[in-house]
C-alpha cells in the first residue's frame, strides 16, 4: 500500500474511533439552571439601575399589556403565589411604580394599576432586557440563535406536554 494511502486510511480509522460520547447525565439541568441563572443576575443589575427589583419587571410589563388586573390574576399570569404577589404589589406601591384601586364595578375586587413611574419603567426594562440579550447572544450567529431557541423550543415543550409526542412544527427554512 501507498504511503498516502495508508496516512489516509489511518485517518479515517482515527475518526471511527473518535465516536462522540453523549453529555452526561443532568448536564442539560446543570446548564440551563446556570444560564438561566446568569441571564436573571445580569438583567437583575440592569433593572437595579431603575429602581426596580428582580420580579418587579414582569409586573410591570403585564400591565403595561393590561392595566388593572387583579392580585391574583398576575401572580396566576407570572406563576408565583397570591402572598408572594401581595408583598412584590405592596413594595412597588411604596416605590410608586403602582398603585391599587377599588374595582369601579365590584367594590370586592382590588386591581393593580401602573403610575406614570410605572409607565415610565416599561421602556427602561426593555432597555435592560435588550441590553442583557445582547451580552448573552455575543459571538453567535443569526442561524445558531435560531437553532438555539428552536432547540429551547422543544424542551420546554417535551416539559408543557409531559413528553407526549406531538409534530414537529414545520418551517420553510428546514
């Protein structure tokens, strides 16, 4: 056999043998926990810098979306508990991003509406936001961003479904 033949039949036994090994076990946890992590911390200091305090921010985007929901309709809408959305609702009164009112039609009902401090946040959490993506999504791609959240995508809907196969979404660009 040639010289070259036999480099170039080495090679490709070398590359057989270089099989990849899936991840380990809970490495997709572990990952994602982190970068989750990570991606709240530095968004965290961004809203920081607004008066706002982590959590504080999907409140105020939600009713920036619909002013004058209930307690307990935005803590079901953020997947926290009513408690917990009472004392977020109680700290941002006395922060004058919100401000609590007697329902006009039902005096039984409290709703949540946002001061003009409130409306006043909303462009400085979407400035946070995009100024914490754009560090988050540093040296990637248009087409691995797509890859990424469409990986994402199927995760969390493997997660919403309990696993139950359902079909792929198409795409034109598949």
């Amino acid at each position: 056999m040639a010289k070259k033949d036999k480099a170039d039949k080495d090679r490709g036994e070398k590359k057989k043998a270089k099989k990849k090994e899936p991840p380990a076990f809970g490495v997709l946890n572990s990952t994602v926990t982190q970068v989750a992590r990570a991606l709240r911390t530095r968004l965290s200091h961004g809203l920081a810098e607004s008066g706002l305090y982590p959590g504080q921010d999907g409140v105020v985007q939600l009713l920036a979306q619909e002013d004058g929901q209930t307690p307990g309709a935005l803590a079901h809408r953020l997947g926290v508990k009513a408690p917990t959305m009472t004392r977020t609702i109680g700290r941002m009164e006395a922060q004058g991003f919100v401000q609590r009112r007697t329902d006009g039609r039902d005096g039984r009902l409290t709703k949540v509406y946002l001061t003009d401090e409130g409306r006043g946040s909303v462009a400085r959490i979407d400035e946070a936001m995009q100024a914490c993506e754009a560090q988050a999504l540093a040296g990637l791609s248009g087409k691995e961003l797509k890859t990424l959240v469409k990986l994402l995508s199927v995760i969390e809907d493997n997660l919403v479904h309990n696993g139950v196969a359902r079909p792929p979404a198409t795409s034109d660009d598949d």
